[in-house]
C-alpha cells in the first residue's frame, strides 16, 4: 500500500513555501508506514500534494507525484489497477505516449481520455486523485468496494485529503472535535457506518464514488459511478443450469481472480488459515510463502497454525506461524488502535495485525480470502431467515410472550430461536450490541 495526501487551497496564495512544504512533510510523516521506500511532494500556487511510496510495480520508475508530458496534471495514487496492462494498449492506441513501465501513468491517461468515467474502465483497488492545474480543477475517485481508503474535509482556508484521518491531522487548519453521532453508532452496532468519521468534519469517500472539487467556485460534488447488483442478468440462451456446472465457473472465476492480483515485480505471498476460502486462494496464487497466526498452543479454533502448517505442506509452500500470547495481545491493542483511527468491536484486527506484521518481515504484498462467508452465505446467521420463516408465521403477540417466558431461562438450546424470533430484522441485527440502543 502506499499513502497520498495533499490539500487545495480556495485562493491562489504562494506565499511561505517553507511552511507549506513542513506542514506537508509533516501529513507525509503520519502516513510513513504505508510507504517506507520513497517520499515526495508537489507544489503550486493552490495545490500542495504527498506520496508516500511502497513500490510494488515498476520499482525503478513510476515515482509519484506523476505529471502528464505537458504538466498541468498532477496524480498521487495508492493501490493496484490489475488491467493496467489492456488499458495501457488502448490509451496507446489513441495516441497517448508513456514514459513508464507501471499502472500509475495508466490513470493520468486515461483521464485525459475518459475524464470523470475512467473508473468505469478500471479493474483493480485504488484510491487516486488528480490535480488538473489548467482547470483548476480536483478530481479523486475510489475503488468499488472500497478496499482502498481515502478521507477527506474542507476547513475554512482549503479542501485537505489523505489516506487515513491522522494523515489530515497535522494540517492546522483542521480542528480535531469528536463526532458524538459515530460514537452513538459505534455503541449500537460495534463499528460506525456512517459517512462521516468520528472526526467531526472528516468524512470519507464512498465505495463505488468520485469527486470533483473546483476552489474557485468552492463546489464539491460526490457522484456514484458503481452500484453493486444482488440480481444478476440471467442469459438469454442459459449454459450453467446444474450444480456442477456451476461450480466449475466459480472455479474458474476464482482462479483468473487470484492470477490477475499476482501482477507485481516484487514477492507475493498468502495469508492461510484453516479455513476454505484463504485455502482455496492459496492453492491458486504462485508464490511460495504463507503466513498463519493463533492463539494458545493447542490446535482448535482459535490455533489454526498446525492445521495450515499441514496444508502448506500439500501445496509445497514455505509456512510461518506465529502464536500470540495474552501479552502480547493486550500490549498491542494501542497500536492497533492508532492504525485503524476509528474504533472497531471486531477483535480479528489485532490478529490481523501481527499476521500482516509477521508477512512483512519477509515479503511487501499477500493475497488473501476476504469476504467469502459474505458472498456464499459462511455464517450460520445468513440460514436465519430461512430458519425462523414457519416459526414467524405465529401471530407477533404469540412470539413476544413466548420470548418473554424464554428470557428467563439459562442459555440452553432453543432460547436464542425463540427470543430472535420475536423480533422485526432490524432488532436481531444489532445482535450482542445492544446495550446502547
């Protein structure tokens, strides 16, 4: 990963460059543990731009900020555009000339090809912005899924961006105050879901948006280019019909999914568990190190070391574990929480953090399964529905009474179902976070 950040003054000023190159370094130097192999900056009259590098493609060259041939385009981009390659050919194509060898020059291209679409055109995780210093103009777009972050606010002086909240921080002409509505929806539901951050101010850009700022006219607009589907077009002449078929596309999907993310000129490793959906990308991805992390010394579910140690072997690939302590795991939870600037409930980020502590010692990029239990329905939660369908067809008063008595058991088996089943979807989703609501 790398980090950007930078600002856009509302008025053209110029003055004090020694002061705005310090206060940028010092964005810059927040953000340092995204990008520890290259440092640089950009400066104009209005624009003040940071990046901070972790080379993955085209080491040597594709340094950033990246200005177009005439200079009146500035990029900083944090992420990995996996159809560079194709985009590439096609802007050559129409004329465009490229002085590197990586995927960052694709996007400056290819927005003077496709201007405020070329996220449409893109395949990959990215976080990017693009200061037109012809049109005044900045325009900053992020991935589909929102993989990559990116934050943002406007001061009364300028528009300021970065990749995490304490990259914007250091700026002066933000004032740190706390958001008391995050707060209320980080006790409800154990993380915030809302836009804006628990940094009164600080918002962050949506998967699936871009922006464009204009200082002169000091409008903001937040379009959205990608609307994920839940129902997807069925073929006019259907080839996939039964069960077989089916998974021998997902298959396939899977496979030409983890061969486009091993694009890079350096190492790339995998983070494996003992779990389906890291296995099944560790038996695809080329490389040759995986990375396990548990709890105690006993193998079981929280100490899934011996069980991946076991299927690197079958897949000949060179395995580290490590086992966390309860020491060790409470001494790191500050630092854990510095990194995520916002609270999470989810206790797995502090594994996450040692696991991708350890893949570092060693390697600068690793594939890993995220999302699987969400696509292909892993939690048992997701069966609820379908579950609580025949008990729900009781009239509602029945259901409550019946929950009613049912709270005043111990926990025994049957009196989360008939609680959980007295209660509209909304209620049951808040789940074990109720205290607050």
């Amino acid at each position: 990963m790398c980090g950007i950040c930078g600002w856009i003054n509302r008025e053209k000023t110029g003055k004090d460059r020694d002061l705005t190159q310090r206060t940028l370094e010092d964005m810059m130097a927040a953000l340092i543990h995204r990008g520890p192999d290259q440092g640089k900056s950009w400066l104009s009259d209005r624009a003040a731009l940071g990046f901070q590098r972790l080379a993955i493609i085209d080491p040597a060259g594709s340094t950033q900020p990246m200005t177009n041939e005439t200079g009146d385009k500035v990029l900083v981009f944090n992420g990995e555009i996996y159809n560079y390659q194709e985009l590439r050919r096609e802007l050559s194509q129409a004329g465009h000339h490229f002085l590197s060898l990586g995927d960052s020059e694709v996007l400056l291209h290819g927005y003077e090809e496709w201007k405020e679409r070329l996220p449409e055109h893109l395949r990959g995780m990215f976080a990017f912005v693009i200061w037109d210093e012809k049109e005044q103009k900045l325009y900053a777009a992020r991935d589909h899924f929102g993989i990559k972050p990116f934050y943002y606010t406007l001061t009364d002086s300028c528009f300021l961006f970065a990749s995490e909240i304490k990259g914007i921080l250091p700026h002066p002409g933000y004032k740190k105050r706390l958001n008391p509505e995050a707060l209320e929806q980080y006790l409800s539901f154990q993380y915030s879901a809302l836009e804006e951050t628990f940094f009164k101010g600080i918002y962050q850009l949506l998967p699936g948006h871009f922006l464009e700022y204009r200082p002169d006219d000091d409008i903001l607009t937040l379009p959205r280019y990608f609307r994920p589907s839940l129902h997807p077009k069925k073929p006019k002449n259907p080839v996939y019909t039964s069960e077989k078929q089916w998974i021998s596309q997902i298959d396939r999907a899977v496979e030409e999914s983890v061969h486009a993310h091993m694009a890079a000129d350096v190492e790339i490793a995998t983070f494996l568990s003992g779990g389906v959906d890291s296995c099944l990308v560790a038996s695809e991805f080329t490389g040759n190190k995986a990375f396990t992390v548990g709890f105690g010394n006993e193998p079981g579910k929280y100490n899934e070391i011996p069980l991946a140690g076991e299927l690197a072997r079958k897949m000949h690939l060179e395995h580290t574990g490590k086992k966390i302590s309860e020491k060790e795991f409470w001494e790191a939870v500050p630092e854990v929480l510095y990194h995520m600037d916002e609270p999470s409930g989810d206790p797995s980020a502090v594994a996450l953090y040692f696991l991708a502590r350890e893949a570092a010692r060693k390697v600068k990029v690793v594939v890993s399964g995220e999302g699987a239990d969400e696509l292909f329905g892993g939690y048992c939660i997701y069966c609820e529905p379908n579950a609580l369908k025949p008990y729900r067809k009781l009239p509602e008063a029945f259901r409550k009474k019946l929950a009613g008595l049912a709270g005043r058991l111990p926990d025994v088996k049957g009196r989360s179902f008939l609680i959980r089943g007295s209660k509209p979807v909304e209620e049951r989703f808040i789940g074990n976070a109720n205290l607050f609501t």
